[in-house]
C-alpha cells in the first residue's frame, strides 16, 4: 500500500487556532477516506474492538504497577483505576494473585485519619480517593470492598470541605468542580453523602456554569468537557441539577462534538478521545434529565449510515473555503431520528441524597442520543483506536492508559445510549462495528461497571 | 511544545501561596509569568486560572482588557481570550461592570463576527438581545455561506420572544430548498430553522430535531 500524498500546508493568513484545527482534519479526513475505499471484509475489520491486544496492553501497564513501590509517582491509584476499569469494561476478569497485590497496594494507600493518597505514606487526596474507592469497587468481593475504611474516608472528606460548599483537593490544595465530583462520587458509592457534605456545592457549582453554558472548574474560568461532566454528575447526586440553566448546557455540550466526529474540550479547541466519555457522558446525563418534561413519542429509528457518509468523506478534496471543513463527511442522521423526552413522573427529585444515585439508573432515556452516537464511535474505533492495542487522544499522539480508560468508557456511553435503562442491551444497529463490540455498561455518574456498582451499593447498604 | 507539560497545578497553587505572602508587589510578576506561557500555549488552561486568580487577589487590572484584544488580534479564535474579555468586563474596579461595557462589548463581538461568521467563540459571547444582532445575523444569512451559528442565536432568540422583520424573514426561507421536504405545510419560522439546521449541520440532526420538538406551539410565523 503506496504511503498517502504529503498534505498540502495550511492556508496563509490564518491563526494558529486555524492551521491547528486544519492540520487534524488533513490527518482524520485521511483516515476515514482510506477506511472509505476498503473492501467490506477489511472495513469491518477496521471497525472492531481489538479486545485481545488492549487486554495484553492493559494486563502488562498492571503487572508493572503492582510491585513498583520505590516510585513517588503519585497517580498509581489513578493508573489501577484506568487500568482494572478498562478490564471490567472489555469483560476480562484480572488473575486473583494480581488482584490481591492491587488489593494490598491501595489499601497501603490509605491515610490512618482517612482517604487515599498517591502512594504509601503520602498525603491523602481527593482525586487520588476517588481512582481508588472506583478500583476497589470494580475488583468487587468482600475482600476489596471491606478494605475500605467508611469512617475515616467520611472524616477525610469532611475536613476538605470548605465553608463555600466547594471541596478542596487536599489539605492546603485548589477548590475546584473537580475535587466536588470526586468527593460527592465517592460519598454517594460508599453510603456517607449527607446534608453536611451536600450543603452549598450547589451554589459552587452553579458559580462555575460561565456565559458559555458550559461549566468551568473554578467561578471565571473558562466552560470544560471535564468540569462540565463533573459539575453535572455532582449536581445530579444532590438532586440539584435543575438549578443549573439546562438548556444552555445541552447546547454547549452538543456543539463541542466536530466534524471530525469525536469530542473536543472547549470552544475552537482540538478534537480528544478522552473528551468521547466527559462530553459524551454529559449528554448522556442530559439525556435522562428530561428537563422539559415533553410526552413519549413514538417509535425510535435510527438508520445511520456510516458507508455513504464516509463515502461523502473520500470526495473531499480541495475545498474552496480556507479551512477546508469536512462537514459533509460527517456521517448521516436519519432525519426520522427522534430525540423524545421522558414523562414528568420522572422528575420528582427525592430529597434523600443516598437514593439520587441508585435512583437516577431508574430514570428511562427515551429516544434517539443528543449528540451523533455512531459518528463518535466511528472516531473512537478509527482514529483513537490503536489495532496493537490502548487508545489515544489523536491520529499522531501516543497511546497511554488514561485515553484508553476514557475512550472505552465513552464507547459504552454510545453503544448504551439510547438504551431505555442502563443495563438493557443495545439493538445491534446501535452498536458501530461487530456487535460483539458490545462492552459492559455502566453507572454513568461514577464511570463503574454498572454490575460491580450494585454489588458495591448492596454491599455499604447497611 | 506542549504547554500542559509546563504547568503543574500544584507550582501553580504553591506559587499561589507565595504570592499571597507577597501581596500586590507579587501581581506584576505573576501576570508576566502567565504571560509567557501564553505566548508558547495561549489556551493553557491552568495558567489561566492563576492569571484570574492573580488579578483578583492581587490586582493589576489596568491592562488585562488590552492584553484580551491584543491575544484576539494575534487568534481572535483564541476562546480563552473571549473568556477572559468576559471576566474582565464583569470584574475589574475600573470598567463599571456589564452595563456600562455592554455597547461596546456587542460592537467587538458583531465585528469579529462578519470577518469570520464560523467562529463559535464570539458568537457565545453574545448574550443580549440587541438589534445589532439581529442585524448581524441577517448579514451572514444573506451571505449564504457559514450560517449555522447565525441561525441558532435566531432560533434562541426566537425562544426569547424576538420578533423577526419580514428581511429575516426571507433571509430564512431563501435557505430552505424544496426538494428536502420542510417545505410547503411548515410555515413556522422557529421550525423552518430546526429544518434548515438538520440538513446544514448533520452532526447536531437529533439535536435540532428536539429543539424542533420543544418549540412552543403559538410561534411567531
């Protein structure tokens, strides 16, 4: 196969905004105008999840981690959280030695007064409580689950909280949208979110919803995919999220999906695989929010087409515009597709904070996806996925094992995306690819294996 | 360079502490510090932060809204400016707050809009209902080319209780085509723009066709 003709240089007189967008187009567009003239056996091949060597890729990022304790590296909880959740969402049980070692090295972890920390003996740390609370929540059995210290983790959390509402990272560390979805997350999974943890996050969190509609990690900054998902999520878990202005958050999030299929973070920024769970989790989240309370309609059918759009993708050659968009290779939505609304039964909040979680999975998600579902899988399976195994940001960035994670978890939100509860298995055409595609589904608030979630909450009910 | 490797936010927080044991002497140096970031990664996120958090415990607000125009005449795509211009209009002890910038901030916005009409940010940071909008949109209706953004703010303000003159009016309805079936019985203005928004901006389809869905139904025709 003859290498692909050097791309023509950006054109002149524009930004660097301009010739960066440009430059990742050049690149996507190539990928899916080569996937375009394959032959129907290769572009099915192309299309499927590459289960065996992301296990081995995943599988040997864990042995390595386990052992290591001289590192002061301080994400290790994070790299088990990307690692075992990724595992869980591919379905492969992890080897029991292994799982013990995992076991033992979070439970090093944890601080004598509470939470977790990046390492043995290092200070403890929301973020770092969350990646493990999450680990040894997907591992399951009693074994994880009873290495948790309730009490203490409570305690930890309490004293981050801070008298605005917000939470602060660590002691002495930022308040931000972020250290409040980690802590509210963690509380909710282990049964300990009560009044006094809840009280006036909302008020933070709506201070970081910005002009935009968006929501920003601290009150000023700039509207995020990240935050926007964590501001969202946390708003959820306290039965607040109709404080926030819903309509203009959905139009934010929606806008943030390109041309080139996947997600980006913000506003004239680049196109991130990562970016296919915190944009695409989010609409996923608005999708059973119902905001506006509208009757069922009727019958859902989505015919998307990936072959003529990607087609429409191979004809793109010069343009005449400057920037050389590719909004005619984006795939084809049938215009029948409708996006329907629950019925207003579901929009009773319960005041019970503990329940808002377990709850929300009770919510039904009518109707079609708020964003292009089988165009953010394509991104995903084409340009993110690596066939040697792991996932990246982008055509001509490295694999690593956070873009994995974040890219898997944002191919189960898509593939159950427009199933009508959280657990209910996809219809095949919702599934891009093979349908043996289909990964484990889960808790879209805490980003869990939906199935070691209810073993978690069944577990911390007493 | 990848500015993100640059900026750790915990130096951040930790420069954070220092300063605030400096006070205002601090402000100048730290803003010159985000600076230089900025000139290797103009978006990066953290540097950002800290730059607000700067002016606002420290001060050195005199120059911030010149420093905006000047990142926006070197990218005015750069949407980390276009926030900035909105912190700085808000916030700052020496511009009188939103009311009194709001006149000149629309004249920004519509200008940076007709040189580039695709450009998302400038359209966001449009939040009034103000003729000089409605006029803006109508420009880049008529030219026919990058008017997805034009018709959403119309379909928003339509939400809003706008009332569209007859120009928009047919500025709208030259878009729709007849052989892609919204025209004919849909004489609703508010959903002829979800029609046209479905076929022009395919990726949004389901959005626009929800959008559609939740419109009131005495819309104006």
């Amino acid at each position: 196969m003859e290498p692909p003709p050097p791309p023509p240089p950006p054109p002149s007189g524009t930004t660097v905004t301009q010739r960066d967008q440009w430059r990742v187009e050049q690149e996507v567009g190539r990928i899916y105008s080569f996937f375009a003239q394959l032959p129907p056996a290769a572009q099915s091949f192309a299309l499927e999840v590459q289960r065996d060597n992301h296990i081995e890729y995943l599988t040997r990022g864990l042995r390595g981690l386990a052992p290591s304790f001289g590192s002061l590296d301080a994400s290790r909880p994070w790299i088990c959280y990307w690692i075992i959740h990724s595992l869980a969402l591919l379905g492969e049980p992890i080897d029991a030695e292994l799982e013990d070692s995992v076991i033992d090295f979070l439970s090093r972890c944890q601080d004598p007064s509470g939470g977790y920390g990046g390492g043995p003996g290092q200070l403890p740390h929301l973020a770092t409580t969350y990646a493990a609370v999450n680990s040894l929540i997907t591992l399951g059995g009693s074994r994880s689950l009873s290495s948790i210290n309730r009490d203490k983790v409570h305690n930890f959390l309490r004293q981050m909280k801070q008298p605005s509402g917000g939470f602060r990272m660590h002691d002495g560390g930022e308040i931000d949208v972020r250290a409040c979805y980690t802590a509210i997350s963690v509380a909710s999974t282990l049964n300990i979110l009560d009044d006094e943890l809840a009280e006036k996050v909302g008020d933070f969190i709506l201070s970081c919803q910005t002009y935009e509609g968006g929501i920003a990690g601290e009150p000023g900054s700039e509207a995020h995919g990240g935050y926007t998902f964590c501001g969202l999520a946390t708003m959820i878990l306290i039965n607040e999220a109709d404080r926030l202005d819903l309509s203009r958050l959905i139009d934010w999030v929606v806008f943030r999906q390109g041309v080139e299929c996947g997600f980006q973070g913000r506003v004239n920024k680049l196109v991130d695989g990562c970016y296919s769970f915190w944009q695409g989790g989010a609409c996923a989240l608005l999708q059973k929010l119902h905001p506006f309370g509208l009757s069922e309609g009727g019958e859902d059918e989505s015919t998307d087409s990936i072959d003529s759009s990607l087609y429409a993708a191979s004809n793109v050659s010069e343009q005449e515009e400057q920037e050389n968009n590719l909004e005619s290779a984006s795939p084809q939505v049938d215009g029948t597709c409708q996006f329907k609304q629950g019925g207003p039964q579901s929009a009773s909040c319960s005041i019970n904070t503990g329940n808002a979680s377990y709850n929300f999975l009770e919510r039904r998600a009518e109707g079609g996806s708020l964003f292009n579902s089988s165009a953010l899988q394509q991104y995903i399976l084409l340009c993110s996925q690596l066939p040697e195994g792991g996932f990246r940001d982008k055509p001509g960035k490295f694999r690593d094992l956070y873009h994995t994670c974040y890219c898997l978890s944002g191919l189960t939100v898509c593939q159950y995306g427009r199933s009508k509860h959280a657990d209910s298995p996809p219809l095949p055409w919702d599934v891009v690819g093979p349908y043996s595609n289909l990964l484990e589904p889960i808790h879209p608030l805490h980003n869990v294996v939906l199935s070691k979630y209810q073993e978690a909450n069944e577990f911390f009910a007493g | 360079m990848d500015g993100r490797r640059i900026v750790k936010v915990r130096r951040l927080h930790h420069r954070r502490w220092v300063a605030e044991k400096l006070g205002p002497d601090a402000a100048s140096r730290e803003l010159e510090f985000t600076r230089k970031i900025f000139f290797l990664d103009a978006k990066n996120y953290h540097a950002w932060s800290h730059r607000q958090w700067v002016l606002q415990a420290l001060g050195g607000w005199e120059d911030e809204l010149d420093y905006c125009a000047q990142l926006l005449e070197e990218d005015v795509f750069n949407n980390s400016a276009w926030n900035q211009r909105y912190f700085v209009i808000t916030k700052s002890p020496f511009l009188g707050g939103l009311k009194a910038m709001r006149d000149s901030e629309v004249d920004y916005a519509i200008e940076a809009i007709d040189a580039n009409p695709e450009n998302e940010s400038p359209w966001r940071y449009l939040w009034l209902n103000d003729s000089r909008v409605h006029s803006a949109c109508l420009r880049v209706l008529k030219a026919k080319r990058n008017f997805k953004f034009a018709l959403s703010t119309l379909l928003d303000l339509l939400g809003l209780g706008f009332k569209p003159n007859q120009e928009i009016k047919d500025a709208i309805t030259s878009l729709r085509t007849s052989d892609s079936g919204e025209a004919g019985s849909d004489s609703d203005l508010a959903n002829s723009i979800c029609s046209i928004l479905a076929r022009e901006d395919p990726m949004r389809a389901n959005y626009w066709t929800w959008r559609s869905s939740k419109l009131p139904q005495a819309a104006e025709v």
